[in-house]
C-alpha cells in the first residue's frame, strides 16, 4: 500500500514539475508532441537503414537538405490552408491549381514570351513569376466569390475546382511537358545553384539570431508596459538558447552538403579555374528561405492584424462576427484569393524544381496540404490554427514519405501509411485526457 502510495506521489510530482516547465515557458504541449513525433521518425527511419542495409541514409546532410526543399511546396500552401480551414472552409483544388499554374508560367516562357523579348531574355522570369501569381490569386478569388457570395458550399466549388483546373491544364498544353523554362526562373527550385552559400545562410542565420532574442525582448516589454503576467527569466534565456541552438544548428547542416563533384567541375570551366577537390557547401536552399518568409509573414498577419482577427472571429462564430460588423464575405473571398495567391508561389517552386511544367504537376497535393494542417493543430470545427503547426505538419508527412522512399518501401504502402497519419492524430486528437485538454486549454 505504502509503495503504491510513494508511487503516487512520484508520478504525481513528475507531473506537477511537466505542467509548471510547459506553464512557465508557454510551449504549446502540441508542438511537443509534433517534434517528438519529428525525432521519431527520423531516427526510426535512419536506424531501420543501419540494421538492415548497414548504412543510415536519412540523418544525412544530403537527405535534410533535400527534405527541406521537398517540405516547402507543401508547407507554403498549408500556411495558406490554415486561414481556409479556420473559417470552417476547405479547398480541395489546389493541387490541380499547381498543375494550371504551371503550364500557364511554362507556356509563357518557353512558347510566347521569347516571341516578344527574345529568348533567354533577363524578364523572362520575373513576367512568369507575377502572372502566375495574378493568375492563382484570381482562381483563388473567383472561388472565394461563389462560395461567400454565391452561397454554394466550398466543398462542392473546391471539388469542382479540382477537376476543372486539372482538365484546363491538360488541354492548355495539350498533354505535353513543356521544358525547359528559363534558367533563372529553374534557380527558385533549389539545387546546387538554387542555393545561397555558406556566407550569405551565416549572415541569415546571424539576423535570425538576432530576431529570435528581438521577439523575446520586445515580448517581455510589452508585458511590462500592459501589466501582463511574466515569463521567468530562465524561462527567456531557455527559449533563446533553443532558438539560437535551432538557428545555428541549421545553418551547419546545409553549409556540411557540398556541390558535387561533377556540378563542380562545370562551375570551374565556367569561371576559368581548377576547383577538382574543392568542397562548395549548398547553403540555404531559396524555397526554404521563401517558405520561412511565407511563414513568417502568414504568422504576422495571423496574429497582428486586423485581418486575422476577423478570420479567427469568424471561424469562432460566423453568426456572432457578422452581427460584430464583420464583412464575413468579402473576408472570406480574401481568404480564398490568399489561398490562390501561395498555390502559385508553390507552382513556381515546383516547377521550377522538376525544370519543366506539365498537366500532372500537384497531383493529390491538396491532401497532404489539408493533413499538414490538421496534424499542425488546425480544428476541422473552425476557429483553431496556427501557422508553424502546418508547416510543421508538412515536414513530418513529407519526412514520412522520403523515409519510405529511401528504405524501398513500395509506393501502394506509402500511400496507406500517409493516409492512416491524420486519422491516427485526430483520433488522438478526440481522446485526449481531461488534464491535456484543461492545459492546453489555458495555455491557449
């Protein structure tokens, strides 16, 4: 009796010292358990290498790196999918937006533009940039339009949206691949050239330093100036070191992939001179720097502007906010046209990545989108999201299928493993404990 009571007691005390750690840093107990979920996964997957074919191949600077720049089509559109599903909306056609985006920036670069400025013209990648940006922000807005002001629910808009963006983008190109677009416009991809070096990811990596601890800083002073509640000191120079660890941590990792041998040589014969043996490390890929700035950009208009507010508001309470004075549908259209708006900055990375553009580009797309958000904590119920949590999200299902990838898993299981992710985690999800749902409750 006296041993279970002691037992008690200890785990009762293990607890109180894991309640008042997560209460006294303000950590969501969610982005907890998405990087635990994180570490399991890439350990598994480097391990299960080393046992049974003598050499892990996931916990490698080569491996990460491509990982990131896999993650970021993905983690953008879900940023953007995190405001859709927080209004009590969904968008089933973004994957096939990516596929007519494509062909529509291919086209333009490889069939038309050079009629007019020439080809391998220095415009040539800019003018494809902006007009896939115009063109999915309208596709996004024209569905906004039919469901906010039309009143036709955005699941039967968005399924339509699937099936006619993937038909124009077939017909528009008439099932061919167009290649290959311009090379400047094949650098936003990533790749050896696609990358910024190691100086200029340690100059990012130093400014990131800095603005993790201007975050902190200004956070604490505005709780002082407002009379809020204080984090305790340790509680701030934890958070900062973890964010510097974080920081440069990831700076190391990219700058410890070279150039291959081969990429090497070419760029040695170009500039005129002997690099044979030389070590040229990747750096920062550009669509991981884009979607970092996406993602802080999302998170700032999430959860600094007026914007935000009345797209939490609305997915709270769409009655209540439109009796508050809230435009809810105009809001709504804004939210779709945002949505369109980051499809094409994926489409541009996309196809960018593979050098060419083609009908079959995004395919289900849309469901890791919507599973990278809902595993990143976004309530299907509305009202509930943030925007590192998707992009999270994103990187744990794309970690998933690269692992599988890599251990020769074939491609009918990767699919059922994917899709038993969100599913296994909304259960969870639905099952937490009443002490997990009474902290996570305050902590929000």
């Amino acid at each position: 009796m006296n041993d279970t009571t002691s037992s008690d007691n200890a785990n009762d005390k293990q607890e109180s010292l894991i309640s008042r750690f997560i209460a006294s840093t303000e950590i969501d107990p969610r982005l907890l358990g998405m990087l635990g979920a994180l570490a399991l996964i890439w350990f598994g997957f480097h391990f299960y290498g080393v046992i049974f074919n003598n050499f892990g191949a996931f916990l490698t600077p080569r491996n990460l790196w491509n990982l990131s720049v896999q993650t970021s089509s993905i983690g953008i559109m879900a940023t953007g999918m995190v405001l859709v599903i927080v209004t009590r909306n969904i968008d089933l056609s973004v994957g096939s937006m990516i596929g007519v985006i494509a062909m529509a920036m291919g086209l333009l670069q490889v069939e038309y533009l050079p009629q007019f400025v020439g080809l391998g013209h220095w415009s040539i990648w800019m003018i494809a940039v902006v007009f896939g940006l115009i063109f999915g922000t309208l596709i996004g807005a024209l569905h906004g339009w039919l469901i906010a002001y039309r009143e036709i629910p955005a699941f039967i808009v968005t399924l339509g949206g699937l099936m006619v963006w993937r038909g124009m983008a077939f017909l528009s190109g008439g099932g061919r691949t167009i290649s290959p677009v311009d090379p400047t416009f094949a650098l936003l991809g990533g790749g050896p050239y696609g990358a910024v070096g190691a100086t200029l990811s340690w100059v990012i990596g130093i400014v990131a330093c800095l603005g993790v601890a201007y975050i902190l800083y200004s956070g604490r002073q505005s709780r002082i100036k407002h009379d809020f509640h204080l984090r305790p000191m340790w509680a701030e120079v934890m958070l900062a070191l973890v964010g510097w660890a974080t920081i440069i941590g990831s700076v190391l990792l990219v700058n410890s992939y070279p150039w291959p041998k081969g990429i090497v040589r070419q760029y040695g014969a170009r500039i005129g001179q002997d690099l044979e043996g030389s070590f040229i490390s990747h750096g920062f890929a550009i669509p991981v720097l884009i979607l970092a700035a996406v993602g802080i950009g999302m998170t700032i208009l999430m959860t600094r502007t007026r914007f935000g507010r009345y797209v939490f508001a609305i997915g709270g309470n769409p009655e209540a906010a439109s009796l508050a004075g809230i435009d809810t549908k105009w809001v709504t259209m804004k939210v779709f046209a945002l949505m369109g708006m980051l499809t094409a900055i994926a489409s541009v990375i996309a196809s960018a990545r593979l050098n060419s553009a083609t009908n079959a580009l995004g395919i289900l797309d849309e469901l890791y989108v919507i599973a990278a958000a809902v595993i990143g904590g976004t309530s299907l119920a509305g009202g509930v999201g943030k925007i590192y949590g998707a992009i999270l999200g994103a990187l744990v299902m794309q970690s998933l299928q690269s692992g599988m990838v890599l251990i020769g898993f074939d491609s009918a299981i990767q699919r059922i493993v994917v899709g038993m992710v969100p599913v296994s985690y909304t259960h969870l999800r639905a099952h937490e404990t009443e002490a997990d749902l009474v902290c996570r409750l305050l902590l929000e």
